[in-house]
C-alpha cells in the first residue's frame, strides 16, 4: 500500500470497496467465478479487490485477458505467494510456487520434453499410432468391463469414482511405467481425494491472504494437509524404486528420464541456472497430479451432460455408428471425422468452465494495463468462466449447445469459434498438457459411446450446479450404464 504512488498517465484501479480486515471476503462469497463475473459488468475488465489486507487484480474479457497474458506475458507470468500453495509438493511444485522465473523456465522446458517424448514414443503394440493411445485405448476398454460389472452388483455407478482410476493410469503409465488395478486401495483412495485439494486452491480462499485464519484451521484445512502428504509419499515411494532399478541403458517413463536428466547435469546449458535433482525429479508431482485431475474433471462432467442432454448423446452414437461402425475400436486419427464429439468437447470446456479460473498469477514488476496502474507482486485472477460465458462473445451463452461449435452445413468445426473457449489458460503460463488433454478426453469419449449408453436413475433429478474450486466438480452422483446394441456386456 504503501507503494502505490501512481505514476503520471496513469490511474487507480477500480473496484469495490474493502471492508477493514477482511477486504471483499463476502462480496466475492463462496463462488467467486460469479461474483467477480458480476463485478466486472459493474468495474469493467480490469478491477481490484481486497481479499483480507491484500489486493487483488482480477482480469475478465478475450481481449484484455489476451493483453496481459500474451502480449504482456513477461510481466505477467509469476505465481504469488499463498499459504495453500506451500504445501503442495512440499513448496516445490512447478504449476503452483515462486520459482525464480529462470528455475521454471528450465524445469517446464524439461516437462514439456518428457511429457513429449513419452507420450508419441511408440508402444509396445505396432497395434497403436504411440503410448498415449494405447494408454488410452487399453484403459477405455478396462473402463467399459469394470462399468458392466458394477452395474451388474450395483445396478447403478459413481461416474468419478471410475473414471478417475482410468485416467490416473494413463498418466501413471507414462510417467511411472505402470498401471493399477480398479482395486487398488492406495491409488483409488489417493485420486478421489481430489475434490478437497482443488476447494483448497481454487483462487480467492481467504485463508490464502488471512493469516488469522490459519490459527484454527478448517475441516478442509487439515484434510488438505493430510492430502498434500499422503500424495507426497505415494510419489517419493516410486520415484525412490526408480532409482534402485535405474538403468541409463534402459529409460523406462518420464521419472527415469528425469533421473537421468539429474545424471547428466546438462539443464539448460545457456543459461546458467542451477536446479537441484530434487526439483527436476520433483517434476513428475506436477505431472501426475495436473494429468489426473483435470481429465477426470472434463470426463465424469461429459457423462453427466450425456445423461442430462439424451438427445445429442443419440446424435453423437449415431456420428460413431456412421464414421468408424462398430467392428473397430477408436483412435486418436479418427478425431477429424468426428466433428459432433469434438464439438460436444469444446461444449462442455465452454458451459462447465470447470477451471473457472487459472492458477494465480503476479506480476513481476510495474505494470500497467488498460491505463491503470499494477504494482509489482500483485496477485492477479484470471477469470476463464467469464470469458466462455460474456454475451459479448457468445449468443445465448447458459444454453448447451454444441451446434455453436460446427460449420453451417455441420461437416465441419468452426475452428475461430473453438479457439475462443479459454480453459488451458494463455502465454508463457499456458498449460503444458493441453495436447495430451484434448486427445485423452477425445478417445476415451469416443470409446465409451461407441459401446456404452449412460443413463440417469429413473425418477431422479441431475444436479448440475458445479461445487467451486480450482477444478469444478459435480456433485458425486448414480448414473447407469447399458451395452450398445451389438455389444454384449
Ligand atoms: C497449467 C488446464 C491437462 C500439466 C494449467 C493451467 C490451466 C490448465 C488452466 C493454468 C494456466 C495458468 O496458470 O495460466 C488444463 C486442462 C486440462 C489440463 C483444462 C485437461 C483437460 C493437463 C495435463 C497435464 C497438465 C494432462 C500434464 C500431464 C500442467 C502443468 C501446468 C498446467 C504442469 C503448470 C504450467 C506452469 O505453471 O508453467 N493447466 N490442464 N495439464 N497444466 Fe494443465
């Protein structure tokens, strides 16, 4: 506060007016993604808030979201420093801490590699185009078993709970060279805990800027901190079998090649930057946590928009019967012929906005945007939801409507109207899995509905009013299952 004498030409920021102690707590209340969408109708794209004592800037609109992130990106790319994140990864993480900008330049260039590399390699079958497909392919098919085989106990299934396993292997499966069984206590315990670690980190969570908060830490608090643990130890108690069976002749996945990485000490050799083993290794944390949560997130929310909207689940059923048939299983080429699915994708990117914002930003140093003037280490919110939802952008934007998505004559996607959906984030932050994340929700939906028709339980009403956080969830929920003509369970 007290450097915020604003230089000549430019002004103050707009925005409501904070209470003493806690800010605008309650004005931004328990769904921040609405309440600051709010907020920017009344202070425009560019406005202030005050969570606690601290300021933040919360950014909204395609093109000044696109200023700041793109054409601004420098000044625009560092991460701010809130309690919640201290705890992940043991402050290490490469998404979430204050990294100098050169350490997380080096550590996402390697990421990017790895993840690259392990995922096009080729897999063990010639059967597959590379790894992430028959990842993907093999663990979809797992899924369509395990889904018969509960409905058959059960007679109905928890979409999440299923899903989440399948995607965790996929990401286990590159990253850690193995898969896990739909049984395993430990893997199927840890992933479903999901919903507590992003409550904690979706942006605006007061503890993050109320130091006396955290003197009585909340239920979700202390699960939280049991949960970064628990994570913690599943991952070093890999990451340390890696290292008693590595061979440099041999580099199994991401975490051997990462160790190996750490070997050869040849990080970035133009830029000096010194990054300890720990930190490289550290790595596949982010990987695993970033590659499970957010594609369960987007698959369980496709299943519950196809029991909610049974007829473009026919029309997508019928786009698979006609484009591939049923005597072959999908693959990742074949996603050009199904311009319905992806639409029904970018759809489901667009309505849910289950990441209603992107991971906090800060700035890096005195700044300005739009003519108002932004100190160095503010912490700036991206407001994603209000982008896919401004009215500015889209015609009836609350309505589901996958149709807004394809050519006039329904052959095609309209390419300029998917690049306008924001849910990877944009610029030097951009997410690193958005191709890996695009394929994988794309082939394990195309998998799913060319054997599978979901179904709600008669009589009962879908809630789909997302629960806030860094990922939005739905509310944990029964679906049915049935085998597609032609396909016996
Ligand atoms: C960052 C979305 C899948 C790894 C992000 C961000 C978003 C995002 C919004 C933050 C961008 C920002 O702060 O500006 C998504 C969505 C996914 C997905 C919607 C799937 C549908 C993945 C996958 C991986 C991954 C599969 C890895 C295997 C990361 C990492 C970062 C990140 C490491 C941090 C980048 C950095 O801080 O430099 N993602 N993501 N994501 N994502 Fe993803």
């Amino acid at each position: 506060l007290m450097r915020t004498k604003i230089p000549d030409g430019l002004q103050k920021l707009p925005g409501p007016k904070p209470l003493p102690i806690i800010g605008n707590v309650l004005e931004v209340g328990s769904n921040p993604h609405l309440s600051l969408t709010a907020m920017s109708k009344c202070y425009g794209p560019v406005f202030q808030i005050q969570i606690g004592t601290r300021p933040v800037v919360v950014l909204s609109g395609n093109e000044v979201i696109r200023q700041a992130l793109i054409k601004q990106g420098e000044e625009f790319s560092g991460r701010p420093d809130l309690y919640s994140t201290r705890f992940i990864s043991d402050g290490k993480s490469l998404a979430f801490s204050t990294d100098q900008v050169g350490v997380w330049r080096a550590r996402r260039k390697l990421a990017l590699s790895a993840l690259r590399t392990f995922s096009t390699v080729q897999g063990e079958s010639s059967e597959y185009s590379c790894a992430l497909e028959e990842h993907i392919s093999k663990e979809g098919l797992y899924l369509i078993q395990r889904l018969h085989s509960v409905m058959k106990s059960d007679g109905s299934f928890d979409p999440f709970r299923h899903i989440v396993v399948s995607v965790a292997n996929v990401i286990c499966g590159i990253c850690f060279g193995r898969r896990y069984s739909h049984d395993d206590d430990e893997l199927v315990g840890l992933v479903n805990l999901s919903d507590e670690f992003g409550k904690i980190v979706g942006s605006g969570n007061p503890a993050d800027f109320i130091p006396l908060l955290r003197i009585f830490p909340s239920a979700s608090m202390k699960k939280y901190l049991a949960i970064n643990t628990r994570f913690s130890k599943f991952i070093q108690k890999i990451v340390s079998d890696h290292y008693d069976t590595f061979d440099k002749n041999n580099i199994r996945d991401i975490t051997d090649s990462l160790i190996d990485h750490c070997e050869d000490r040849k990080l970035d050799e133009n830029s000096n930057v010194q990054v300890s083993d720990e930190k490289i290794v550290g790595i596949v944390n982010d990987l695993f946590g970033a590659g499970f949560d957010t594609i369960s997130t987007a698959l369980s929310w496709a299943v519950v928009y196809l029991v909610a909207y049974p007829e473009i689940q026919e029309r997508l059923q019928a786009e698979l019967k006609e484009k591939i048939g049923m005597d072959r299983t999908p693959c990742l080429s074949d996603r050009t012929d199904l311009p319905l699915l992806e639409a029904f994708i970018l759809e489901i990117f667009r309505h849910s906005s289950f990441l209603p914002f992107t991971i906090p930003h800060c700035t890096s140093k005195d700044t300005s945007l739009n003519g108002y003037f932004i100190p160095r280490d503010t912490c700036v919110f991206i407001n994603q939801w209000q982008v896919n939802h401004d009215p500015e952008l889209w015609k009836d934007p609350s309505c589901f409507n996958p149709d807004r998505f394809l050519s006039a004559d329904g052959t095609d996607i309209n390419k300029p109207e998917g690049e306008k959906v924001l849910v990877f984030g944009l610029g030097k932050r951009r997410c690193i899995g958005e191709s890996i994340g695009r394929a994988e929700v794309f082939l394990f939906l195309a998998i799913l509905l060319q054997r599978l028709k979901f179904s709600g339980m008669p009589g009962e009403m879908l809630d789909m009013t997302p629960e806030y956080g860094l990922t939005m969830k739905h509310k944990r929920c029964l679906l049915r299952v049935s085998p597609q003509p032609g396909y016996a369970s």
